[in-house]
C-alpha cells in the first residue's frame, strides 16, 4: 500500500533539509553563545579563567554523554521522535540560563542545553542516509553544518547587539522561544523515511544487545585513529571560537563587547562558507581521508603561527582567524568517513559514538585550556603570553591526532555503493 504513494515534492525536500538545518541552528548558536559574553559573565557573576571553561565545556559534555543512549535511541525509534524528545530539554535549558544567579545555575542550564541538543546533527544525518544517495552523504553533511552555523553566526555579533540592548538574560528568554516555533515546525514537517518506502526496521534489541552493538562498533580497527581525530579536529577549533577568541581580543587587543562580536563574525563567516565548500572535498580529491589531512594540517599551522608571533597587529590576528574558520570547514568530512565504516543496523550508534568524541574533546580542551591559562595567569604571566602558549598547544594536540589519523586505509563513497 505504501508503495502507491506519490514519490515527495521538490518543495517538499527543500522544506525537509530546510527545516532540520533550521533546528541544527539552535544547537550551534547555544554551544557558541558564551563566545562573546564570556567576558560579560566574569564580570557578573565573578567567574574565574577555569570556571569560564568548564561552563562552555558543560554543553560539550553533556552532548557527548547522551550519544550513547541516543545512538540507541536513533536505531530504536527513529530521528523524528527522538528529535522532539530532545528539544524540549534545550528550551528549558534556555529558561534556566536566563534565570541563573551563580556559576553553578549557569551551568545547569548549560548541560541542560547539551543534552537537548544532543540529536539535532545526528537526527538529520540519519534521515539523510535513508533519503538521499550514499555519495551525497558527505555534500548534505557540509549543508547541514554551514546553513546551521548561521545559528553559531548569531553567537557573535548579533548576540552582542541584543546583550547590549536588553542583556543577556532577555536574549537566551528569546533564544528558547525562537527554538520552541523551530520545533514544532519540525515535528510537521520531517520524516523517517520517504513516500513509497517501508519504514526502517524498529529495533526490537534488549538493553544489553543494544549495548553490544556499541562493543561491535569499538571493536572496527578504523573506528579508534578516526576517534582521536575526530576528538581534536573540532575541539581545537570550537576551543578558539567559543571560548578563548573573545577574551584574548579582549585581554590583548583591548577590544569591547561589539567589535569581539565583529571579529567572531568574521570567523563563523568564514566557517560557514568553508563547510559549503569543504562539503565537496570528497568529490574534489576522490577520497575521504585526503582533505581531511590536508585541512587538519592547514589549521595546526595557523594556530601555530598565532602561537609563535610576538604581538601581532589586531589586521593580521583577524585574518588568521577568519582563514581558521574558512578551514574548519573539513571536520564534517570526518563524519561522512564514519558513515563509510558502519554497516546500516549499526549506523546510529557507529556515527554517534563518533560523535561522542567529538563533543567530549571540545570539553576536554577547553578545561584543560582553561586549567592553563589560569595557572600562567597565577604565575604573573602576561596575558598574551598565556593565550599565546595555548594556541601553541591546540597546534600540538591536532598533530599528534594527525599522525594517529593517518595510519587508517583511504575510501571513499563510489566504493561503498561498489560494494554494496
């Protein structure tokens, strides 16, 4: 019966990709949102270098916690219905965040946001796999995180602009309302699955098969370099344009809340017009791995650089940065090579547990930055010397993962449908 149904609209589509890119907004713009405030909190609530980056860290960890049980969940019951489960975590995580009055309601809200957020890229990479050719994976993966960054885009200077006009309790009130419309449009209008095709098999797994679908994954010889690097190939750059840009152009450069906001702009800008084109990467280069080392090592190099120069002027810093976000573009390619590793059954749990890693990295790194740029400070460090040593830092770790990278076999999408 199902197999009479009219094939879906073009209008259709577009509305799909459209609405779940919309919803990925959310969750880009709530993990980058203490960027530009972060200084704004310090000096509300008195937060110290450590405790600025364990909040940003919380919403990275919480994330990373709930890959497992979401993994489970996205082979269990599907996207949608997971998605929606979710969402009304991240919008009482907004309500709460407003509301806070310590570091420790902050971050509250934050794990609260983080666990909410928790499916809003998986979801939609699922629902690609089952709506869309194996070797537009990749392409559709780059669209999903470059028209969702819009959200970590409104992070920066726009944020800057409602804190500054109505703070920055009034502007997370809007931020919750704006994802409540967001979801309940998402709730009409996506699907599992395509007009004409059997529904995905529900898994009838107890906990424990469901738990040893997970060993099975960790059990894949690829399944650990590619975990490394996926640990450190975001977190060295979310640790750059969620917590420690806008302090260091504000310790450094002297900066104020909107011209941080400006520069940020600038690098989300450029992170965004970078995941457009790194998206295509796999086609460009006839393999997953290649751009992917070859993006890996175009950022170690320039936090490099930004570790090493001795006071460089406010033009040259900016431009680093705006080109470091034009390059991290390649990190969504490390998800589509994990879509190539996983056979389908094992799909939600293989890309989540990926995911796990890249999330837990980000929360790693920025405690651990965190952690050094307060004991430097403590010592009488100067300030740039302490960001400066930081950067040199994240230009190690994403080295050290580069050389672990690259002891994994190349592939690519045309060989997965060979072998299919």
């Amino acid at each position: 019966m199902s197999d009479a149904r009219k094939p879906a609209s073009r209008l259709y589509v577009v509305s799909l990709v459209g609405i779940l890119c919309l919803v990925y907004t959310v969750s880009q713009f709530l993990r980058s949102s203490t960027g530009v405030i972060a200084p704004n909190l310090a000096a509300d609530l008195g937060l110290q270098p450590e405790g600025l980056g364990i909040l940003s860290g919380a919403f990275f960890l919480s994330f990373a916690v709930a890959q497992i049980p979401v993994g489970i969940l996205l082979d269990r019951y599907g996207a949608r219905i997971t998605m929606i489960g979710s969402v009304g975590v991240a919008i009482l995580g907004c309500f709460v965040f407003a509301a806070a009055r310590s570091e420790a309601g902050l971050t509250l809200a934050r794990v609260l946001m983080g666990l909410g957020c928790s499916s809003m890229l998986m979801g939609p990479l699922m629902i690609y796999r089952r709506w869309f050719p194996a070797d537009r994976f990749a392409m559709l993966s780059g669209l999903q995180i470059s028209i969702g960054t819009v959200g970590a885009l409104m992070a920066t200077a726009p944020l800057a602009f409602a804190t500054e006009l109505a703070g920055w309790r009034a502007s997370f009130v809007g931020a919750g309302l704006v994802t409540l419309v967001l979801a309940i449009a998402m709730g009409f209008i996506a699907r599992d699955v395509p007009p004409g095709h059997a529904r995905p098999h529900r898994s009838t797994e107890t906990l424990a098969q469901s738990l040893g679908g997970i060993a099975e994954v960790m059990r894949k010889r690829s399944v650990w370099p590619l975990f490394v690097m996926i640990s450190c190939g975001y977190a060295s750059f979310a640790a750059v344009q969620t917590l420690w840009a806008s302090p260091y152009l504000a310790d450094v450069h002297g900066l104020d809340l909107t011209a941080r906001g400006n520069v940020l702009l600038g690098i989300t800008g450029g992170q965004i017009v970078g995941l457009l084109v790194w998206g295509y990467g796999e086609r460009v280069f006839g393999s997953i791995k290649k751009p992917i080392v070859a993006g890996a090592a175009l950022s170690a190099s320039i936090l490099a650089l930004l570790g090493i120069l001795d006071a460089p002027p406010l033009w040259l810093v900016t431009l680093l940065f705006v080109i470091f976000g034009l390059n991290a573009g390649y990190t969504p390619l490390l998800l589509a090579h994990g879509r190539l590793i996983f056979p389908d059954r094992l799909a939600g749990r293989g890309i989540t547990l990926l995911n796990f890693g890249n999330m837990a990295g980000v929360f790693v790194l920025q405690g651990l930055t965190g952690a050094l740029i307060g004991q430097l400070s403590r010592a009488g460090v100067a300030p740039e010397l302490g960001y400066r040593a930081t950067f040199g830092a994240l230009a190690l770790v994403l080295v050290a993962a580069l050389a672990c990278y690259s002891t994994i076999p190349d592939t690519n999408s045309r060989a997965l449908v060979e072998g299919d």
